[in-house]
C-alpha cells in the first residue's frame, strides 16, 4: 500500500498499521525502514521472510526500488515524502538507509525515546555465524574485496562478496559459506554494533562526504569504527590518520610502500626490482601484477594482509593476484590511439582517488586530465601541486567544475567542455604523442549521469567514437 505525503496528514498511525498487518496476526507492532533504494529492499525482503510487519518510509517522492517493491510485497505500506514523527515514535525497531543520516532529526528524537535504530549491516552481523573481512576507506575498498574474493576463489574457500558494492549484505546470508568479504561504508559503520571480523582495515581516510559530516573528524571517527571487536586489525602505516587508529588493538598487521617491519607487509627493492615482501621474505615482483599505479600496489599488500589474517593460503593468494587486472572504471586501461593512452578512473569521486590516479598511472609523457561533476562540499586544494608536476591540461564537465577551476586556474590551462563526450573530442585534440588522457572526475556523477558506472561507459563509448 503506497501513502503521499499529502495523504500521510489526514492518516493517523492507527490506521496506517491496521492496514499493513495481515489478518491472522495479532501483532501490531512494526519495523519501520528509512529509505528504500538498493538497500532498503534487501532489508524488505530480508524482515519479510521473518513475518516482521514493514513500513517503508523515503523522502523522494519516486525512490530508487519502488516498482520492484510494489510488485514483490504489495501487503507492505510505504509512505513517500515528508517524514511523519508519529511513524519513527511508534516503531518497534527503526532500520536506516546507508543514504540517510542519523541527524535526521525524526531519527534523532527516535533515539532519544528509545527506539532502536540500526543499518543493513548491523542486522547482517546478529544473523550470520561465518568468519567476515571487513574493509572500509576512502580509496580502494572495491578493488580491494574484489582482489580477496579471488584468493579466496583460488584457496577453494566458499566466500562471498558484497555489501556497499555488489550485493547487498543481506542478500549474501548463506548458511554454506565460509567466509564472508564486506565493503563498509562510513555510513554503515556509523550504526554496527555487533560485527567481529577476523580481520579489518581502514584502507586510508581522505575528505569525502562533507556534505554529510559536520567535520573531517567526525568522519575518520566514523571510519575507525570498523575496528571495533575484530580479531586483527590491518592498519595502512603510511595514512598518519589510519596509523592512529592502532592503539589499543592487540593484534595488528601493517602494510606500507616503504620497507615493511617484521611481521609487516610493503615494498623492498632486490637488484634493481621491486618486490612484495612480508618483513624481509619476498613474495611477487611488482611487476607480476596486471593492476596499474603505486595506489594498486598498496591495495595488494592490504589483501595480502587481510587473507593472511584469514588464513587463506599465501601461495594461492599470490597465484590470485597474478591473475588480478583490477575492476573497471578504477584506472582501468581502455585504448591506445594515435600514441595517446586513454584510462578511466569514473570511480575517482573524491579528491584522494584522484590524486592516487594522477601520481599513480605511468605515462611517456604528461596527464589530459578530465575532471569535475558535484563536488560533495570537497576540497580541491590538495589537487594542485600533483596537477602543476604530472597534467599538461585539464578538462572539466559539470556542476561543480567553477570550484575545481578555482584551485588549478594559475597552474596549468582549464578548459570547459559541456559534456563527456566534448571532453574527449578536446582532450584528443590538445593531447600529444605519448600522452595519458586520464577521467578521475574527483566529484560525484549525479549532476550528469546516473552513476559512475555510466559515467565511466560513456567516456569508454567516446573513444571509440573517435577517428
């Protein structure tokens, strides 16, 4: 049953759960979800398997997942638009959106009356018995779960993946698995209170979401919490702000691009050649892996790390990571033409991923830059010195491209493009013999695409299209 906000006013509480409970029931109590998406329809299907009786509450008018929950669950009331106190008060237990923040004032009174308000993840942690790998971070995450699940794979270890990327977490519960590899974003964590993992990492932490949070701390605080109760925390030596975050914790495993500590992972150099190393042994040369940029190096050595803690076999780990080209739309090589490299990066939505990217991806000569889309209240500023030294041009497209512009105008040219595909038709003009035409957007894609994903397919789609 779908309720307007228009209607919701002259519909008291009463009648909203009368109308939602089923007619053997003689329970009128009720979970409420705050925002549908994704997300929200996992946590439907997941509480109705349960005989849990559902509200559903999101402030869009027409959210993400609402045909498919109308078909599925026509018995589940949903009200769309402003959010109603009197349905947060009377909620048994409330179950919130990774997309919608617990400073929602409704949400916040809730918690003060002593309603119970938890995420997806939280209720994935109190139902599963199976080991979980935990990894959250600013940068590298998917590609770091993604690279873990292959070891696995290659170990013959049943596990799955999923959680902010791929498959919701709840939608992975599986009682044949053995081991469960999770995503966390900040916004999950900031309401987990149950999970262990055997193994967890805050891969780095940079500005991201200051929309969302009042301050950088409050989201490193927030980041950090992925770290509570697990059994070996991995911890990312070179990110000062992650380093911090070993106190306190008894067993911990680091990794670094330096030369690594006893017991650590990183980075030593034998004749000439770079190696992986775990204290002073080698483990693979750094040039036996598909991935591109110093960043994916850093992101092994994290896996490594986190499947030891595991106890997912080395030599399988290794074997896996041979094999392992990264993930599309993460400086993902797509052509060469006229002598001119092209690489996407759409999941650069933040100003650490590019930065990682400038510094990161290897080119003959200089950078064309392609960047900018809504720049989630981020600063740019770290963006300049990494610009001046690698990128010979830059290129923005949306919303926000005036505030990148802002930061890099007295350092290389700034040009505007009204669109991707006017950006690569520019970027392969300008571009010369040896050069890497490099999208890291820095921004989110909102303003112009439906996500990253279609971001990035749509400068793939553009090359192609060029002469």
């Amino acid at each position: 049953m779908g309720v307007t906000a228009d209607t919701l006013s002259s519909i008291s509480v009463a009648a909203l759960v009368t109308a939602m409970v089923t007619d053997d029931s003689q329970n009128s109590e009720y979970v409420l979800i705050v925002g549908l998406g994704m997300t929200g329809l996992s946590v439907v299907r997941f509480l109705h398997k349960q005989r849990k009786n559902i509200v559903v509450v999101d402030s869009r008018n027409k959210p993400p997942g609402l045909y498919e929950l109308e078909n599925e669950f026509p018995d589940v009331t949903v009200c769309l638009g402003d959010f109603d106190e009197a349905l947060f008060m009377g909620a048994q237990q409330i179950i919130v959106s990774p997309g919608v923040a617990l400073k929602e004032p409704v949400i916040q009174h809730a918690i003060t009356q002593g309603v119970e308000v938890v995420g997806d993840i939280e209720l994935f942690a109190q139902k599963i018995s199976a080991p979980v790998i935990a990894v959250t971070g600013s940068n590298g995450k998917s590609t770091v779960i993604s690279l873990l699940g292959e070891m696995a794979q290659a170990a013959g270890v049943n596990a799955v993946v999923g959680g902010n990327i791929g498959i919701p977490a709840l939608e992975l519960i599986n009682s044949n698995a053995d081991l469960y590899i999770l995503e966390l974003s900040s916004f999950q964590l900031e309401s987990l209170y149950s999970l262990k993992p055997v193994a967890a990492a805050v891969l780095n932490v940079s500005p991201d979401h200051m929309d969302r949070y009042d301050t950088y701390e409050e989201y490193i605080k927030a980041k950090q919490h992925i770290y509570n109760a697990c059994k070996v925390a991995v911890i990312n030596r070179d990110d000062d702000k992650v380093a911090a975050m070993e106190a306190g914790h008894n067993f911990v495993s680091g990794f670094t691009l330096k030369e690594p500590a006893y017991g650590d992972y990183g980075l030593r150099t034998f004749e000439d050649k770079i190696w992986l190393c775990k204290g002073g042994k080698k483990l693979i040369a750094a040039d036996e892996i598909k991935m591109s940029g110093t960043h994916n190096l850093a992101n092994a050595l994290s896996a490594l790390a986190l499947g030891e803690a595991a106890s997912i076999s080395m030599s399988d780990m290794l074997t896996a990571l041979k094999k392992f080209t990264g993930l599309k739309h993460r400086t993902q090589w797509v052509a060469e033409k006229n002598h001119v490299t092209w690489v996407n990066d759409s999941k650069g939505t933040n100003v650490g991923a590019t930065l990682a990217a400038i510094t990161g991806v290897k080119t003959k000569n200089k950078l064309m830059l392609i960047a900018g889309g809504i720049a989630k209240d981020a600063d740019f500023t770290p963006l300049r010195k990494a610009v001046c030294e690698n990128v010979r041009t830059v290129i923005l497209i949306g919303k926000d491209a005036p505030k990148i512009e802002q930061v890099l105008q007295d350092c290389v040219p700034v040009l505007y493009a009204k669109d991707m595909q006017d950006a690569v038709h520019i970027a392969a003009d300008l571009s010369h013999p040896g050069d890497t035409v490099l999208l890291s957007p820095a921004c989110a894609s909102f303003d112009m695409f439906n996500s990253y994903e279609h971001r990035g397919d749509v400068f793939i789609d553009s090359i192609k299209d060029l002469p």
